[in-house]
C-alpha cells in the first residue's frame, strides 16, 4: 500500500494542518508547536482542537516530536504524503528558465555540458548539484562478432547504434570452438538486434539462473559469452557522476554534524553505492525522489534526492539530481530538476560525447 492510500482517509483539515505543518519545518527547520499552527491556519481553530489533529497525525506516523517539547516535525512519510497529494509545484521564473537555456545551449564540448548543468542545479538551489555521465551501455545492440584467440581469449567485436564499433578482449574460463562462438553471435544477433545493452545483459542473466535446465546449448553458450562481453563493455569509468556544490549542504543544521558529513563526504567519495541508486532512476520517466530512509542508503537517512533522467536519441543515458536535506523546499526544486533534464538532453542530442 503506497503512503496516499494507507492516509487517504485524512480530512481535509488535518491535511490542510499537515501541509502547513511541513511548509513552516521546510522554512524555518524548527518543530512546529500546536499555537503556533493556530495563529497561522485560518481555521478558526482553538488550539486544544489543532493539539488533537497533531495528536492523530502522530499516532499515523506524518509527524513526530523530536523531543519532549511540544513542537512537532514531519516524518518520511509525512513528506511523501505531502509531496505525493499535498504540494503545488510553482512554475520557474522566467529568469531562471533563460539562466539555464543560455548556459546549456551555446557549449560545444559534453563534458563542459554536464558540469554546467551540476553547477547550475547546485548554484540556484544552494544545495548540492550531480550528474551521471552518459551511459555507454545504455545504447542500441546492432550486432556482435567472436573471433578465437590463442590461450582461451575472444576478441568481441560489437556494433552499437549502427556507427559506433568497439573491440575488445575477454578471458572465459573455458574453451570455446570456432563454431561455437559463430552460433553463440548468430543467436544474440537474431535475438536482441534493435534493444539495448542492459536490458540484454539483464535478460540473458535471469533466463541463464532461473531456466538453465529448459535453455539449448546454443542459448546457454550465448548467455555466456554475452555476459563476459557486456560486462568488460559495462565497467564503469574513473569518473562517474559530476558533482558540485557538495560544501553548500554544511550549511545545513541537520547536516552540519561531523559524523553526518563524513559519511556524506565518504559517500561521494566511493561513488559505488551512490551510482547504484542513482541507476535505479535511469529508466523512470518524470521526477523520482527519495526521501530520507527511502534511498536505502545510510549516509543519505537525513537527506532527500530529487533526480530526473536525461535522454540522448530518446535514450535515457544519464540522472541527473539535487541532494540535500529532507525539508528542501520541493516545490521549487522539481520542476528545477524537470527543466535541467530536458535541457541537459537537448543540449547533449547532438553533441560528440566522448569515449570511456
């Protein structure tokens, strides 16, 4: 059950209270007391009243008190409530808009591109601004040729998109006849010409774990290969994501700690965990956020992750993001986020991106 149906059964008081209840912790990041609600809500409530709807608010898990002071603060599911049934997204300023065209439109190198757009995302939210490098194996399987070397090795010779030819070498731990490799190409060829890398790679490895006993041996040889040769085309480069503005979150109470940075800080540092998230947003249209918890991941528990994908030839290549603390202001920071992807890709459409 997802967090709008399990809470579907607020009135429209107690949501009109929890979004202001949120707002004014997205604003001022202190807890929120009962008096203080009531003086802002128009309701015409008393403040015994509001202290009742707080106190079911609570015994729901949308707020929590973080002491034993009367304020209270939005919980992770108090935010995806409100971000997901309660919150007006504002359109961007007009200046913003130009901001973001001139500086994506005029560049000519991918590279000069993407660290653009981290900077841009990071400068204008204050936060901290990342970009995935384009995926070199989010692209179109055309097709795929083994030739035997000597001491077990391959050479894959594989054509993606129609234009570009990659060579390389791959070590199997067993031998492979000539003609094994022909039908093992022949196979993939006929099989997965027109879909892309990961998807294959995906594919061949469930169908070779869970249905190895109905597989032929021409499917079972082809996975095989196909593994080795997607995956030595898959490994990731010394540079994974551009990252900006990573200071800026230090200004942060929540996350001003020293323990809480140096965890974020480790986190950007080893990339593997984080690119691992951030992949998970690749083939996900719109905006995805992670809130907190949500990522799965310790060194973001204080911290949300708007991210949105970007396309090259209506190909989703890259995420693109703004991490920063749960109470970031949302309905500024999406359609941010939303706009930068789509510039990003139109800027990178027709631009030569550089090799791995």
């Amino acid at each position: 059950m997802n967090e709008v149906s399990k809470f579907s059964g607020l009135n429209e008081r107690a949501q009109q209270l929890l979004k202001l209840l949120v707002e004014r912790y997205i604003s001022d990041g202190q807890p929120i007391g009962s008096r203080a609600l009531s003086r802002e809500a128009g309701l015409s409530l008393s403040p015994a009243t509001i202290r009742n709807v707080m106190a079911d608010l609570e015994d729901l898990g949308l707020i929590t008190a973080p002491h034993t002071s009367a304020g209270r603060m939005p919980t992770v599911s108090g935010y995806r409530f409100f971000i997901d049934s309660l919150l007006t997204v504002k359109p961007l300023q007009e200046g913003i808009i130009r901001q973001f065209q001139r500086g994506l439109e005029h560049l000519d190198d991918a590279g000069d591109i993407l660290e653009t757009a981290s900077s841009l995302l990071s400068d204008v939210t204050h936060m901290a601004g990342l970009v995935t490098l384009p995926r070199r194996e989010a692209v179109t399987f055309r097709m795929i040729e083994f030739l035997p070397l000597s001491e077990q090795r391959i050479l894959v010779i594989l054509v993606t998109n129609e234009q570009e030819v990659q060579n390389r070498v791959i070590h199997p731990s067993k031998r492979f006849s000539a003609s094994e490799l022909t039908s093992a190409a022949n196979y993939l060829n006929a099989v997965y010409a027109g879909k892309d890398l990961v998807s294959i790679r995906e594919s061949l490895l469930r169908e070779l774990q869970q249905t190895r006993e109905q597989m032929n041996q021409e499917a079972i040889r082809a996975a095989e290969i196909a593994d080795l040769a997607f995956q030595a085309g898959g490994q990731r480069r010394k540079k994974d994501f551009v990252l900006t503005g990573e200071m800026n979150l230090m200004d942060f109470d929540e996350l001003a700690s020293m323990e809480r940075l140096r965890m974020l800080f480790s986190a950007f540092r080893q990339k593997e965990d984080l690119v691992h998230l951030l992949d998970r947003c690749l083939l996900s249209t719109g905006v995805k956020i992670f809130i907190g918890e949500e990522s799965g991941y310790e060194p973001l528990e204080q911290c949300s992750l708007v991210t949105a994908s970007y396309a090259i030839d209506d190909h989703n290549v890259g995420v693109l993001g703004v991490i920063g603390p749960t109470r970031m202001k949302y309905e500024r920071v999406i359609p941010l986020v939303d706009l930068t992807a789509k510039l990003l890709g139109a800027a990178l459409n027709h631009k030569s991106l550089s090799p791995s």
